[in-house]
C-alpha cells in the first residue's frame, strides 16, 4: 500500500481579493495532489479562506458590512480560483465554519488540560497587516521588520508557554530532518529556536471577530491559533478515530509562503505537541512574485487579476508558466514578456510542434490510425527507454517538492523527440522505406502518449486533450497504467489539433 498523501495551502486572509501570489500556492499544491494521486496514493488536498481577526474586521467595518456578510462575499472569490485553474481540491474549508469553530476550540482545550496556557496581560507591539506580535528589538524605524504599521496594544490575554518548548521543537528538528524545506529555511528556523523562545500571546480582548475563547466570552482567539488549526480540522479534528484524521495525520505536507514560515514552523508543532498531537510530517516554503520587478501590492495598484491572465492567455498557459519560470522555493519575477516567451518557445514550438507534426503527418500519410512498428533501432530503444525511465526522474524531484526540475525533465525529453523526428526524418521515409517510417511514428506516439501522461499534473487540460487526440479516453490516468498499456497498433485517430496557438508579436492588450 502506498502511504496516503495530505497537502494542503495556507488558507487565505479574505481582506483582499486573490492575486497571481495566492493562486501560485495553490497551482503548486494542485501539481503535487495530481502527481500523488496518478501515483495511486490517496489524496486529501486541502485549501481554503482565513475569515478572522483584527485585519479582517477592521476592511470589513470600512467597507461597512458586517464581518460575516463581508467575509462570505470575499471567500466566494478564492473558491472561484478552483474552477478558473483547474484546481482538484478535495475540501474548501472556511473558518467561519461551526466544524472548524469546534475543532480550534478543542485544541485550545486540550492545550489548557495539559498545562501549556495560562492567563496574563499584554503590553506590547502588534502588526494588523501581519496579525502578528513584535518585540520592541525587532522594530525598524518603527515599524515592523515587514514593513507593516505596528500599534501599541495593552490588554488582558491569554499566553501559551511557548518558551517551554525550546528544547523539544529543536530535538524534532533534529529527529526530523526532513521537516524543513529547503534546507536554508530550515536553518534560518533553527537559529530562531536557539536564540530563546517567549511565551506568545493568544488570545485578544479589544475586539470580538474571533473564535470565542472556551469559557471566556471577553477573549476571542489569536487569529493564528485559529488559522493553523484548519489543517486538522478538515480531517475531523476535535474526532480523533475520524477516518480521515487517522488516515491523513500526520502525513501531511504544508506548502507555504516563506513569509508565513515562523508561524509553521516553530507555533504549529509546539502547538500540537501541547494539545499531544504529532507535529505534520513536512513544510515547504516558497518564494515570492514581483510584478515586473516590483513588490506586488494593493497600494501599488499592481496587482495580476488571474481571471484576466487566464482568459488571455488560457490556464494551461498561466499553469505551465508560474510552475517552471521560477525555481520552487526561490523569489521570482512576473512579466508578460516572459510568459509570452515560455508560452511561444516552450509551449508552441517545443512540445505544440512535435505534437502537432508527429499527429498530422500520421493523420495524413499513415492512414490515420497508429501505425505498425516492426523492428526497433537502438536509437528508437534509447527515446522509448527514455520516455519509460523519466518517471523516476519526476518521482526524485517530487519528494524534494522540485517542481522545476520535473518540468525541465520533460523538456528534455520533448527535446530528444523533436531531434529524432529532424534525424529520422519520417517524411523521407515514405517513399524509401514505410515499414521504417512506420516504426518511427509508432515510436513517436508512444513517446507523446508519455508525455501526456506525465504533463497531466501540470497542465491537465491540455493531457486530456492530447491523450485523446491519441485515441485514449480513459480519464483516470495512473502511472501504473502508463507502464501497463501501450498505443494499439491499427486503431484509428481522430483528426488533429493544435494544443498551443502561439501569441503574435504586435498583439496588444
Ligand atoms: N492567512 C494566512 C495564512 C494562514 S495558514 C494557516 C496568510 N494569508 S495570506 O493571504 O496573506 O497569504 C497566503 C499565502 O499567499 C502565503 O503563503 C503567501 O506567501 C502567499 N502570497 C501572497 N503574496 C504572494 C506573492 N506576491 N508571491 C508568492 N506568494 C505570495 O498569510
């Protein structure tokens, strides 16, 4: 049996409408649970919107609605991601929701059971924008070291022993070397550790959007209490025997943005070992966008609408560019001119064109069925040896969330197809030798059949579209049934297409 697999996004605050930055998190989660589930591993594939908190009332109270009329409006716009980008998410989890309101309840009860909260005051800085707490040493020229505006706050509060959990969480990462990636993050987390632990705040008593703290109707949660909490929810948390809570914790994979690290890192297991949870098996920081070299802010007025990206440009297009323009785990910059650039040499001309020739020259020259081959050359057993054996390339990469590099893998080998094509030269073929120009096809197909298999986590349209373009309509595409079921000779096809139009220089927006 293979082990389960749970991945799940940061759940977005719903202040603002989604941009480019949030449906990258997510276009990377949806990657990994597709890739996972042709494995044949089962799957949870979580994402969702994180509706409370100082930050959220306060863009509510301006806008003037009240908070949950606010928040229902704002969440409808990153559920709509899902179909805009062919998302497969399992569960949209809200934390507005009754279930998680139980479940971020429970684990504050179970931490107070245990000893690790206590009650106190707070006297000290705090960003909105960030809802998070800051040290006066951390502040720059008076602000916090984000950027964000901080302001004073004095207030009754509850603390969670944070400090007691020094020693523990660098014993797990020791335990756990995996826990972190990538490896830098992991040590810039590990000098946090070492460099002392203060018990955090937790609760606020200045403000009422928040889950109510267990028999203290004055005190709402810190929002991160509450945020972090979802990742269990979804299982059945506070349900310790739920099927998918036994199932899926903690075999879970967190991606995050590496701004949001602190928070995964170092609050979330503490947390869990409180409550006497097993801290989630992986994290996985990523980097951040600019836009055209610039931060992407709302003040900045540059932030990229994905709907408007992907109707102009299409969402396989949108898909293939955010997952291979940036190595995974590095900042990166958006430009129009590179994603025109990716979508022309990349998409059309590498793989568009070698499908597009392969496709039409049997449409039109082997009667449109696939061909016969008869017997291989060693240069047709070293392609198909190579289409067979980059699956364990991709499964490589994957364990070390190295999307990029799966990506370049099958580039390389749509190179090696495009210069067996220009080497074999079936065209010539035809005359001279047809049983040869046969074998080459036969070997061609099978080699896109490849590739639209190991496409599909990335670009899932544009796979299903190619699968049936290759006669193939099952929908559910495995590896297992990759290895199993090659291209019947004699079957017929249907009448090409184009995968990739190309984007015309002088075209304007
Ligand atoms: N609500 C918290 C997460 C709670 S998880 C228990 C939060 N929300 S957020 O909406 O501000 O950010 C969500 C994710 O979007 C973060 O991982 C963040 O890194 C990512 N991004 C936001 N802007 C981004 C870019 N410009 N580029 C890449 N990712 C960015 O934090």
């Amino acid at each position: 049996m293979k082990p389960p697999f749970y991945i799940t996004t940061p759940i977005y605050y719903v202040n603002d409408v989604p941009h480019i930055g949030h449906a990258y998190t997510t276009i990377a989660s949806d990657m990994m649970a597709r890739f996972a589930r042709m494995e044949g591993r089962e799957v949870m594939f979580l994402t969702g919107t994180d509706e409370h908190g100082q930050k959220i009332q306060k863009v509510a109270q301006t806008a003037g609605i009240e908070p949950q009329a606010f928040v229902d409006q704002v969440s409808e716009r990153f559920w709509q991601l899902t179909p805009l980008f062919n998302l497969s998410n399992d569960q949209f989890i809200r934390t507005t929701e009754e279930r998680h309101i139980r479940s971020a309840q429970a684990l504050w009860v179970h931490m107070t059971e245990r000893g690790f909260i206590y009650k106190g005051g707070y006297a000290g800085w705090y960003a909105v924008r960030d809802e998070a707490f800051y040290a006066e040493s951390e502040l720059v020229n008076g602000k916090a070291p984000t950027g964000a505006d901080v302001e004073w706050v004095e207030e009754p509060s509850y603390f969670f022993k944070l400090s007691a959990f020094q020693e523990p969480l660098l014993a797990f990462y020791r335990d756990n070397p995996n826990f972190i990636g990538p490896e830098a993050r992991r040590n810039e987390v590990i000098r946090f550790v070492e460099g002392g632990l203060n018990d955090l705040s937790i609760s606020r008593s200045s403000f009422k959007w928040g889950v109510p703290v267990p028999d203290e109707p004055e005190h709402v949660m810190y929002v991160w209490v509450d945020a972090l909490a979802n990742y269990i929810t979804a299982l059945g948390y506070p349900d310790e025997k739920a099927a998918n809570f036994k199932k899926f914790w903690p075999e879970s994979l967190h991606i995050i943005g590496k701004d949001i690290l602190r928070f995964h890192a170092v609050y979330w297991p503490a947390f869990l070992m409180a409550a006497g949870l097993t801290p989630p098996k992986r994290l996985y920081a990523h980097g951040w966008w600019t836009n055209e070299g610039q931060k992407i802010s709302k003040s900045l007025g540059n932030t990229i609408d994905p709907v408007e990206l992907v109707e102009n440009y299409g969402v396989d297009q949108v898909r293939y560019f955010l997952l291979r323009e940036v190595p995974f785990g590095q900042d990166g910059d958006f430009s129009r001119s590179a994603l025109e650039q990716r979508i022309n040499s990349d998409l059309a001309n590498d793989f568009g064109n070698l499908a597009q020739r392969v496709l039409s020259f049997v449409y039109k020259n082997a009667e449109a069925k696939v061909p016969t081959p008869s017997s291989f050359s060693e240069q047709d057993e070293v392609l198909l040896k190579a289409a067979q054996e980059l699956l364990s390339r991709l499964r490589e990469n994957f364990e070390k969330q190295a999307l990029h590099r799966m990506i370049e893998a099958i580039w390389e080998l749509v190179g090696a197809a495009n210069r067996y094509v220009d080497a074999e030269q079936p065209w010539s073929l035809k005359k001279t030798d047809p049983e040869r120009m046969a074998t080459v096809l036969y070997v061609l197909m099978e080699v896109l059949r490849h590739l639209a298999f190991y496409i599909a986590p990335i670009m899932p349209q544009t796979s299903e579209k190619l699968l049936a373009l290759l006669g193939i309509t099952d929908k559910h595409m495995t590896f297992e049934k990759l290895n199993q079921k090659k291209l019947e000779s004699g079957m017929d096809l249907p009448q090409p297409q184009g995968l990739f139009p190309r984007i015309e220089k002088d075209r304007k927006e």
